[in-house]
C-alpha cells in the first residue's frame, strides 16, 4: 500500500531568516503500514490516547475499562495499569497518559485529577486537574506539565498546567465568543445548513512543541496555530 502525503513546513522563530521561515511543502510516500491491533478485537474497548514509552512499550489510554493497556513492539499485551474507581491508582476515565523513563502520568478527568505512578504502575502521587480537563482535550509535556484545551472559556483556547497543579499562561484567542449555553436544536439547524456551531469552533487538539511552545489544531476550523 502507497499513501502520499505533501507536508507543510514552517519554519520556526529561532536562528531562521525570513527566508528559512518561508513556506516549504515536501513530499512524503509511506510505502507500508503496519496493523499493530485490529480493530474489534478483545485487547481494547475505547482507546482514547497512546504514546510510546523510551523502552518502546505502547501505553494506551482505555476509556472504557478505566486502564492504561500496556503493548509491546508488535501490539501483545503485556500488562495493564489502574483500574476504575477514585481510589490511588484508580481513574474515571483515563483522557491522556504520558511514560517517561521512571514514571507513567495520567490525566484523570472526571476524577479531578492528574495522577503520577511508577514505571511499574504504582502510584506515586496526584494532583488537581482544572475544571476544564473534564472537557477539553490534554496533551503532557515531558516535564510532566500539561497544556489543557479551554475551548474559549476564560477568552483562550489553552491553558498551561505545571507539575504540580498550578494554572499558568493562556493560549491562543477564541475563534468566537464561547457559548454560556449550548442550544442543541440551534446546532442542530447549524449542522443542517452545513455550518460548525459555535459551541465546537473553538475546541483545540493541544500539541507540545520541541522548543517548549504549543500547536494547537482548531479541530471545527481546519487550522492550526502556534
């Protein structure tokens, strides 16, 4: 199987003259792709997120059996992490997971909560998640800090969360202004008429980037911003 992709590249704002920041577009040709869990399958119910751990371990956030399932290489499972509840090393609903060398973090919405465990599962510690995670898409960076999608509450598309709970910085500004109140039948009539309400024009897909600034995807808008 041959898929062709055309990348645009930006550059970025350090060391780059205007004409390195000049737009850029190269073409990629993925030659294989490989099926590493089908799906239907019984190893996963709702994935929800993954990422790769430094020992090449796949951690995927389950949704709906409240786990971190954990694969090798080639999509065995090897383990799981956590399970429902409120509990230390419980989660509600599993929204991010993060594993680094030492430690796997877990963004536990409905719970309140980020949640630190070892590499081994063991929980470690945890600390308040804003309200907005219960909603908003979670991206960590590997500094344990995390950038929480806002969806133009608080006037901003994103905010950033350090290590241990406190809010800081506001990203980015509301494509419009946030609804209070979600009219479901006038989003309805919106979708009908081909349009994206304004209730979902601000929701973001947060990604961290190398230098420590943050892409956001305007996931109802078809950009991205940085």
């Amino acid at each position: 199987m041959r898929l062709g992709l055309r990348v645009l590249a930006v550059g970025g704002q350090l060391g780059c003259s205007s004409r390195d920041r000049a737009q850029e577009a190269t073409d990629l040709t993925l030659t294989a792709l490989d099926t590493l869990v089908a799906a239907g399958g019984e190893q996963l119910s709702r994935p929800y997120e993954l990422t790769v751990g430094s020992d090449g371990r796949i951690y995927v956030a389950d949704a709906a059996t409240s786990t971190i399932v954990v694969l090798d290489s080639v999509g065995r499972t090897v383990g799981t992490v956590g399970r429902e509840g409120a509990g230390p090393g419980e989660f509600g609903v599993p929204r991010a997971v993060m594993a680094t060398q030492d430690s796997i973090w877990v963004a536990d919405p409905r719970n309140g909560r980020f949640q630190v465990l070892s590499a081994r599962g063991e929980f470690a510690r945890s600390y308040a998640s804003p309200p907005s995670a219960a909603a908003g898409a979670i991206a960590f960076r590997k500094d344990g800090s995390a950038v929480v999608g806002l969806n133009g509450v608080e006037q901003a598309l994103a905010v950033r969360v350090s290590p241990t709970g406190e809010e800081g910085g506001r990203l980015g500004r509301p494509v419009v202004a946030a609804p209070e109140v979600w009219d479901f039948a006038a989003m309805k009539a919106e979708i009908g008429r081909g349009l994206v309400p304004a209730a979902f024009r601000n929701s973001v897909t947060p990604v961290p980037a190398f230098d420590g600034g943050t892409w956001v995807v305007l996931n109802g808008e078809g950009g991205v911003q940085r």
